[in-house]
C-alpha cells in the first residue's frame, strides 16, 4: 500500500502522520525542526497521542536546541546568522541575519537568487556574445564554478556562487559565455574577457 500521510496539532507543534507498512510508530525530527511519525496503518488517534505525551520534553528541547543553533552562512560575499522560525512565510534577509521558516525554504531562497542573478547577467551580456547561450544549468559543484559546452550552447554554474560577492558572480558568468566563441584559455580569451570587464583579475581573486 501507498503511504499515507495527514497532519496533526500537539500543543504548538504541528506533526506530520506517515501511515506506511511498518510494526512500530516511530518519532522523527529533522534538522529542520519538522516532527513527524511513521506508523502502522489503522493506528489509533489514541496511540499517537499517547507516544507524543510520552516524548512532550524530548521534543520541546530538542526543537529548542534547533531553534538557538547559531548556523553562519554566508550569502552574496556577506556573513550572516540563520536563524530559522516557522511562522516565517517569506525569507528575510537582514543587516546580520537570516530568517527562514525551514532549511527547505532557505536552500529554495538561495536557488532562486542565484537564477534570477545569473540570469540578470546572462541577459546583459548575451548581445556582445555572438553565440546563443541555449541552456543554463545550475548546481552544487565541488571542483569548479562553472563549465561550458562551446557546442551545444549549455552553461554549467555553480550554486555555491550565491556565497561570492556578486562582482566574481559576474565574472564567473562572462569567463563561462565566453568560452563559446573561444573554448580555451589563451591569450585573445582573456583579451576578449578584458575588453567588456577590465577589472577582471581583481573580480578573479575575490
């Protein structure tokens, strides 16, 4: 059978019931401070509230533990505190924090900061580029910020970018356009790189 899954209020907590072919209820919390249990199917109401009474304090201080852990983060060249609280419904970014209602949303935040400003340069630098970028890909890499496939159009650029000052996010989106008229790193690259960025080696190095 499929699971099934429903929700439940307990005290301030709200908890998340996976019925699944399992023997025994099992309580969860995540990183993110979501508690949900995985149960028997035809569980009785009855049961799950005894296993959430039994667990009320583990469940109070381990929420609260999660909720004071100070996580730094850094975002667009700047470190901030993330700090998570779940009546949060929009991220808020402020002089020293960051507030998110769940890791989930945070991570969803910074993917589509980094599209709208990858994207935002891509845009600005498409009409000096004499080949179409056709596809742009983006994702954790470990190795690299970027890659290009000069001849099928695709851009590859990393997510972990969202952390850089938004001058090397720049750059790294101009060095990986312009390997689609030169799939190299020779001289009239770097060349063609200076002529629309002259600051470049200083935006390299940040």
């Amino acid at each position: 059978m499929a699971v099934v899954s429903s929700s439940l209020k307990f005290g301030k907590f709200n908890v998340t019931i996976n019925y699944k072919p399992v023997k025994y209820l099992r309580l969860k919390v995540t990183q993110n401070g979501d508690i949900s249990i995985s149960a028997p199917f035809f569980t009785s109401k009855i049961n799950i509230l005894n296993l959430l009474n039994k667990n009320e304090s583990w469940l109070e201080n381990t929420i609260a533990k999660i909720k004071s852990k100070d996580d730094k983060v850094k975002f667009l060249g700047n470190a901030y505190e993330l700090k998570f609280d779940e009546n949060i419904k929009e991220v808020l970014v402020l002089d020293t924090q960051i507030i998110a209602s769940s890791k989930a949303q945070f991570d969803k935040f910074l993917y589509l900061k980094a599209k709208e400003i990858f994207q935002k340069y891509i845009e600005f630098y498409q009409p000096k580029i004499s080949r179409q970028v056709t596809h742009v890909s983006i994702k954790k890499m470990s190795s690299r910020w970027g890659s290009c496939n000069s001849k099928k159009g695709y851009i590859n650029l990393n997510l972990n970018l969202i952390a850089k000052d938004e001058r090397f996010i720049e750059y790294v989106v101009l060095h990986e356009m312009a390997h689609l008229i030169y799939p190299h790193h020779q001289k009239s690259f770097y060349d063609f790189i200076q002529g629309l960025m002259p600051d470049y080696k200083i935006r390299e190095k940040m």
